[in-house]
C-alpha cells in the first residue's frame, strides 16, 4: 500500500476522476479487484487525476498514452522539472513529447532563480484551472509529494518571500558552532 493506505500499482499509484476511467486504469496492469481509485479536488473544488511515482519509471510515457486516449492535459508534479536546463537527470518530458499533449509548469523558474512551494501551488492551481474551463482533465505528473499532496489536501500556502539575512544568519551560526547547533536550537522551539 501506498500513502495513507492508496494502493501501488507496479511502483506507480494511480488514480481516477470519475468511473469511466475504470476500464482505462484496468487496462493498465492493476491487479483485478485491486483499489484504484481516488477522487481528488484542489482549490475551488476542480477534480483532477494524479499519476505519481519516483523518478524514471514511465509516469510521463504512461501519462502521454492515457492523453491519448482520454480528454486530459498533463500538470508536472515533480521540483526539478520546474526549473530551464534541468533536463538531464530528472527524467523531463523531450520537447517532441511535449508536443503530443499540452503540458503545464515546465521551464518555469532558471536554476538560479528561487521557487517556493506556494508558486508551484499558483502555476500548478492556475493550470489546472485553465484546462478545466476548456472541458478537460488536468493530469497531474511526478514524484514531489510535497507538491502532490498540498494539492491533493488543498493546503493554503502563504507566499512569503525568502529571508536573505535570516538565511545568512543561520549559515553562519551552523559555520560557528556545527549543525548539530541549529539542531537543538530547533528542538527547543518546536519539541515534536
């Protein structure tokens, strides 16, 4: 079993909108009488599936062949594919696959650039809502259960910007006195 007791299918979990996809996910090598299904809903309760596994084990090659076959587009749900020129390593969709099916937030942010969870929930959110509206299914695609899951339970993100001097502060007080420090000064703080 997967997550929260969702089950695994070949190292992928796979999940369906509405029960016409049952014959479409039985197909694709689940176990019969196997648990499939999940009806997820993000913010402003719009449905959407979601394939997700780690890395390199055919979630965008099986995500191409679904769109195929079903009115969806694919949303990336992996951290690394975010970001231009990341392409070798995290297992990126080609640009000729690309253009087999719309896929949203790739080639987002450079490497360089900061990228904070609550701007993946915004261009993942934004997306979503622009398939829905032109009558189809956003399929969400990757392995950043960080990102999979503040979708899945509709977490409400703040935007803060990034504390430049905070940040600083705490790399050198790690340089000064070890991690080990920051550790315990974070223990003492927030005890679970």
């Amino acid at each position: 079993p997967g997550r929260r007791g969702q089950s695994s299918c070949a190292g992928i979990l796979r999940y369906r909108l509405r029960d016409r996809f049952d014959n479409t996910l039985k197909a694709s090598g689940c176990a019969e009488g196997e648990p499939l299904t999940s009806q997820f809903t993000c913010s402003g309760s719009r449905s959407f599936v979601a394939l997700v596994g780690p890395t390199a084990v055919g979630k965008s090659a099986l995500a191409i062949q679904i769109a195929t076959r079903l009115p969806v587009e694919i949303v990336n749900a992996d951290s690394r594919q975010v970001y231009r020129y990341m392409d070798v390593g995290t297992s990126k969709p080609t640009l000729s696959e690309r253009a087999q099916v719309p896929h949203h937030v790739y080639d987002v942010v450079t490497p360089d650039e900061p990228f904070s969870l609550s701007e993946y929930r915004r261009h993942a959110t934004d997306a979503m809502g622009r398939i829905t509206e032109r009558g189809r299914i956003p399929l969400l695609v990757g392995g950043s259960g960080q990102y999979i899951w503040s979708l899945v339970e509709g977490w409400q993100v703040p935007e803060i910007p990034p504390d430049v001097e905070f940040r600083q502060e705490m790399e050198q007080h790690a340089a000064v006195h070890g991690c080990q420090s920051l550790h315990e000064r974070l223990a003492r703080i927030d005890v679970e």
